[in-house]
C-alpha cells in the first residue's frame, strides 16, 4: 500500500502515477474534506502539453489509515503550513517496512521528518514539476512532470519513470536550487503574472535578477552549496535571465514544457485566502541572513508584501514597474 498524505495537486499527482504503476493507493485528506473527496469516483490527470488525459477510478480515500502495518511508502505532500500538524498525528514510531518521501516545498521539511522519526529510511523528493488542482481528485500539469529522488531510492525512481514521471537524482544542493528557482513564486504573486512574464517583461526581469543576487550572496557567505535543477550553473542563468529573457523562456517552453500561462501555487494561495509558503522560500534566505548578521532587504521586503496580501493590507496586485520601485531595483 502507497499512502499519500495531502489531496492536493502534488499528492494527487502522485497518486495517479503510482496508481499506473499498479500500486494500491491511500490517499489523505483532512477531516473536513472527506466527503468532497469520497463522492469522487474518477481521478482525471490533464497536461497543458497536449498528452492525453489520464483518467483513473478513484484512489482509496481517508483521514488516517486504519492499518500501518499494509503500508509500504508513506509520501508527505502537503503545504509547509500544515506539516507539524500532519507529523504530531503520524505514529511516534513508524513501523520498519515504511519508507518516508518527504515531497514539500523548501530546504526545512526533510530536517523536520528526520527529526521526527529518527532511524527512518526517508528519501527526499523535490518535485519538479508545475501543476494546479482544479476540483478534487482533478489536476492539470503546466509543466513536465518531473521529480528529483533521493539516489537510495532507486527502485521507487524506477517505479515512476516506467509509468511516464521523470526521475532524477536528488539531493540537498539541488533543493537549495530549486529554492533559488521559486523565489519567482512571490513576484508572480504580487504582479499577477506567469512564469513566462517573469523571464520575458523587463522589469519583472530585473527584480528576478536583483531578488536571485542577493539570495545567492547569502547562501555563499553561509558555505552553502547550490546547483540549480537544469544543465546550467546559477551564474549563467543568471546572465541569461540578465541579457536574454526570451531565449531562457524557449528553453524553458520547449526543454520544460512550461506553458505560457503556468502561474505558481502561490497566487492559488492567495486568492483561497490561505497563507502562503513565503516563510519557506524567500523567508528562508532572510532568516539565514539574519543569523549570519548580514541584510537580505529585497527577500525581506518580498515577505512584507506577500504577509500584507494574506492579511487584505494590500488590496490589488502591483504593476511590475511598481513593485520595481517599491522595492527600490535600479
């Protein structure tokens, strides 16, 4: 038995990957969500690339499994927000067949788990992949549907690969890298923009380029090593998301399978009304400034902003121009 904790677009993803790998999948969701969930009787797979749709019977549905002992592989994919909450319901200890996939945004979960569970065997996923959930049990990719997978878990990443999820290799240098990445995540969520626009308008460019700057500085003076998950170092992105947008958004559109209105979970967030993972993405650059006694102020004041639209402070989206200013990017 695969168990996936978290019903939305990640968990769900996973779960129709694995259900094509012939595994039986329990799928979690919250208490309050069971009977959205439960009167479901398809799991719908959509991609934006023009593969066909993946239609499925629906998962096994619960709030907590009644037999730990069944379980093989125990995958966490919910919102940073809710992990301490899902890890306090978890058995203290886990028994010794299952295997812990943390799959969550960020560098701090896999730290969490391992805390938690000590012993364990826990492979760390960093999905790669964009994808948005459009009603339970449905969810359309806007990207390839990629995974990076902790190189101990071999099987499992030759599982997902036979089934059509591309596998890579992970680990902690990577994580820190797709970090770098999502730290467009709040610039497209104040300026109401897609990735496209973050790689292609001049000034959503610039606030990229400055707000990646300063991150990787931080990440420096703490001897922290960054590899960005792509075939190219941090420096020459950086370069090209500098001097040629354009050429970066064909690569990504055609290397990635980006499609032009792919936004991130981020925005989704907000207009739920939820909080948002700014705390585990951009935040985590400020606090690592902050212990080292260094100013990270563009990350900073990116926090500020995204704090004050959770809140309602920041009624309506910023312009690009207008969130360049704000944040004082020459």
């Amino acid at each position: 038995m695969e168990l996936v904790i978290g019903g939305g677009a990640v968990g769900t993803a996973l779960a129709s990957y694995l259900q094509l790998a012939n595994k039986e999948v329990m799928l979690q969701v919250k208490e309050d969500q069971l009977d959205g969930y439960k009167g479901v009787t398809e799991l719908v797979t959509t991609f934006s690339t023009g593969h066909p749709a993946i239609v499925q019977n629906s998962p096994k549905i619960c709030a907590s499994p009644e037999n730990w002992a069944d379980i093989e592989h125990l995958y966490i994919a919910v919102k940073n927000r809710s992990l301490d909450e899902v890890l306090a319901k978890l058995p203290k200890k886990l028994p010794r067949q299952i295997s812990v996939i943390p799959c969550l945004n960020g560098v701090r979960a896999e730290e969490k788990v391992r805390d938690a569970f000590p012993g364990a065997r826990i492979y760390p996923m960093v999905v790669m992949f964009n994808a948005a959930q459009t009603a339970p049990l449905k969810v359309k990719f806007t990207t390839k549907p990629m995974i990076l997978l902790d190189p101990q878990a071999r099987p499992l990443a030759e599982l997902f690969s036979e089934v059509g999820l591309l596998t890579a290799p992970g680990s902690r240098a990577l994580a820190w890298g797709k970090l770098l990445i999502n730290l467009n995540n709040s610039i497209c969520t104040l300026t109401r923009t897609t990735f496209k626009d973050v790689l292609v308008e001049p000034d959503l460019r610039k606030i990229m380029v400055a707000t990646l700057d300063e991150a990787m500085m931080v990440l420096d003076n703490a001897g922290i090593p960054y590899q960005l998950p792509f075939p190219a170092p941090a420096k020459l992105y950086r370069f090209g998301l500098k001097y040629a947008g354009s050429l970066l958004w064909i690569f990504a559109h055609h290397l990635n399978q980006v499609s032009d209105d792919a936004y991130p979970s981020m925005m989704s967030d907000i207009a739920k009304g939820s909080e948002t993972e700014i705390d585990f993405l951009n935040g985590e650059i400020c606090a690592l400034a902050e212990a080292q006694g260094i100013a990270a102020p563009i990350n900073t004041h990116l926090v500020e902003l995204i704090k004050e639209l959770e809140s309602g402070k920041q009624p309506h989206e910023l312009k690009p121009a207008e969130l360049r200013r704000v944040l004082n990017i020459q």
